[in-house]
C-alpha cells in the first residue's frame, strides 16, 4: 500500500469540515483516493469507486454492492436520486464518491443539485481527477451545484521535504534526484527504493513496461479533449520557448487562444507563469511538474525508440544531461527550503538580459532584499560565487537609495565559504528540513 506521508494539513481541513458537502480534486496519481480511505477508515462510511463507462453502469454495480453490503438481494436503481433516498434509510454519516468525473461526464450534474437539496442526509464527499472538468462542471458560474460545495479542497504532490520522510535513509544528493524525477507524486515513488536512485532512475524511467515511461501521454489522453494541443504546448515550453508568440509558433495553437489552453495546464498544475520579482517586464512560462519536466526533457525525444525497447540513445543522453537538468531541480529545492527560515515576504527568481539571480526577496518593510545563488556542484568558492552576486546585485532596480542587502549561496559542497553570505551545503539544507 501507498505510504501516507505528510496530509495533516489536508486530513485537519476534513476533519474541521463541517459542511454537507466537499469535493476533492487534484491530478492523477497525487493520493486522493489514499487521503479519502484514510479519512473515512475509522468512520461509519460508504465508499463508492465510479468507472468510466456511463451512469447506467455505475448505477447497476453500485446496486450490485449495495445488496450485498446491507443484505437487501435484488437491488435496482434507476436513477442516483433512487439510490441516495435508499441510503437516506442507512445508519451512515459520509457517502464517498471517487473517480467523480466520470459520472460528471455522462451528464448526472443536474441529479445531483436535485440530491444535494432535497435528499442528502448524509455528509458527501466527491473526489475527481480530470480538474478542468469538476472546474467547470461542479464549480463554474453555471453549473446547477455552483455554491453547494462547502469545502473545496485540491490535493498537490509532497514537497521535497517529504521525500526525506518517504525514504528515511536517503541522502540529500539522491532525494534532489529522486524529486527532479517524480515530483514528488506519490504513485510514481512506488517504484522506488530510494538506493543508488540514479541507478534506479536509469532503469526505472526508461522501462517500457512501467508506466513511469508514459504516464504524460496517459495524463493528457485522460484529461484533455485536445491533447494534442495540449502535447506540442508542453513540448514547446520544455524545449526553453517559453513566451506566448514562441510557444504558439510552435504548437501552431493561435497566439489569442493559447492562454486558455495555457491557464487549463496552469490549473492542473503542470504549468507556472512566472515574472522576475521587483520587475514589470512580461513573465515566461515553465513547466512546474518535475515528472512532467523530466519525461519531457529525457522520454519524449526518444519515446518511439524506448517503446521498441532500443534504450541505447535515451539512456547515452541522460548519462549526458542529468546533472545539468538537476540544476534546476536543485533551485526549486533550495527556494522550498529557504523561504521557511527567512523573514521576507515575496521570493522569486530574478532576471534582466543575460543576468540572473537564482533567489530574490524583499521584505514587508521595503528596506531589505535577500540575493542568493544556488550552485548544483562540489567544491564550490563562495567567495568569486558572491563576488558575482554583487555585480549582478547592481542591476536589481528596487529601493536603491536605501536598502539593506543579504546575500546567500547555496551548494552540494564549498572549496571555500565567505563570512559575507550565509553559506549552506547540502548538510546544513538537511539539519534545517530534518
């Protein structure tokens, strides 16, 4: 079974819940159903898994089980409001329905407003993974249950720290690759050990038979009417065309129509805007799921020659690129760490031409600003790192006439530290998340 790791703060929201009905969401493969079974496991509860074959189906296997679990042989709804009014009967206090967004899909919205007033006596829960679907369908302006639910709660993949309590004995080295590959997902760090994980990356990723080599394909054909729309937007932003005109160039989605398709992955959360702090310029967009980012940067190119089981290119060119994309990874990481122990209230990148300041960020006073640099390399010289720092610190055009400056690098190890900048290597990442 999943290891459950890290939802207190969703499991305190349900269980604060003091509403009627709440709806679950979030992507594929994050742990909904887990958090819902964990929640309801010590609960007078029913729980019911819809499938993607139409009401009527449903309705007869929910029949099926229904008989079954109170011993009333012959059951036969022909409607949900048949079936809530027999559950009505039952000594239950919460009724669960996963996989939401199938029945959703055959059109049972209405139905279930009609329940929801007149019927329901029990708490409903409705948990759904195809978001831009319960967005519009249970959420939207004009859905019949607009305003009905009275928790909304999205569920996001564990953060790097988690992956440190997921895999107890990893080493800090090993975790930023675990995370750079995952994202964090629950369901793809089933596969893992969490020994020698480069070595398990290597051979895990680009496994044919293992749904780690093709998971974005299957997330975009279960989630998107348009995925291959959806595929070429993707691949743009991850072959670094990262501004409208590029990404619909590429894609060939027209420029005036890309920021729907663009906020539909936003609200999935496999895509961020992102502008540079204390800057107007316009924003670029990346590509926020590190899975997402990995099978992208490593998988796509070669998907045809790994689905013929030929790993020979894919394999050469991650030996080739891995640390350099870990880089990256490791920013994120360091942003995730470092905004916990520091008093500012607005972090970011920040960028001007050909310059650029891996963390940015200012207080709520306006008086101070916090540079840092994060370097995924042994043997780091804090000293010429920070000496760099400082010249690119000059072009940050924010409160210049008084401002406080501090200054931060981070590194896998330093040849040599400075008494001018906080100085953390992995160790000292690993004391203050552990």
């Amino acid at each position: 079974m999943t290891m459950f790791i890290n939802r207190e703060a969703e499991m305190r929201k349900l269980e604060e819940w003091q509403g009627d009905v709440a709806l679950i969401f979030g992507r594929r493969r994050v742990g909904k159903t887990r958090l819902l079974k964990e929640f309801i496991k010590d609960k007078n509860a029913l729980y019911l898994l819809c499938a993607d074959k139409g009401s009527e189906y449903n309705l007869k296997n929910f029949s099926r089980m229904l008989s079954d679990e109170y011993d009333v042989p012959g059951l036969r709804f022909e409607s949900f409001k048949e079936l809530f009014k027999f559950l009505v009967k039952q000594e239950i206090e919460y009724i669960c329905i996963d996989e939401f967004g199938y029945l959703v899909k055959s059109g049972v919205v209405p139905e279930f407003q009609e329940i929801i007033d007149e019927i329901l006596k029990h708490k409903l829960l409705l948990c759904g993974s195809n978001i831009s679907t319960m967005k519009s369908e249970i959420m939207g302006y004009d859905s019949p249950t607009y305003g009905r639910m009275d928790l909304i709660k999205k569920i996001h993949p564990l953060r790097f720290k988690d992956v440190l309590k997921w895999f107890p004995e990893i080493g800090m080295e090993d975790a930023v690759k675990m995370y750079g590959a995952t994202g964090g997902v629950p369901r793809y760090m089933e596969f893992f050990t969490g020994e020698d994980v480069g070595a398990e990356i290597r051979d895990k990723m680009f496994d044919p038979d293992l749904m780690l080599s093709r998971d974005t394909k299957l997330l975009l054909q279960e989630e998107m009417p348009e995925p291959t729309r959806y595929y070429l937007i993707l691949e743009a932003i991850a072959q670094g065309k990262n501004s409208l005109t590029e990404i619909s160039n590429y894609s060939r989605v027209d420029r005036n129509q890309l920021p729907y398709y663009l906020n539909t992955l936003r609200d999935m959360g496999f895509v961020k805007h992102e502008k540079p702090l204390l800057s107007k310029k316009r924003g670029i967009y990346g590509i926020t799921d590190n899975y997402m980012k990995f099978w992208f940067r490593f998988i796509s190119p070669f998907y045809e020659e790994i689905d013929s089981e030929n790993l020979v290119n894919a394999k050469k060119n991650f030996d080739k690129e891995f640390n350099t994309y870990l880089g990256h990874v490791f920013e994120d990481v360091c942003r995730e760490i470092i905004i916990e122990i520091i008093d500012y209230t607005q972090m970011r990148r920040w960028w001007y031409k050909d310059k650029e300041i891996d963390i940015t960020a200012v207080n709520e006073d306006g008086k101070k600003i916090f540079l840092g640099e994060c370097k995924w390399s042994d043997g780091v010289d804090a000293e010429k790192i920070l000496s760099q720092l400082k010249e690119k610190a000059e072009f940050v055009k924010w409160n210049n006439d008084d401002r406080h400056e501090n200054y931060m690098i981070i590194a896998k190890s330093f040849s040599r530290r400075t008494n001018e900048a906080d100085c953390f290597d992995l160790n000292d990442l690993k004391r203050i998340v552990c």
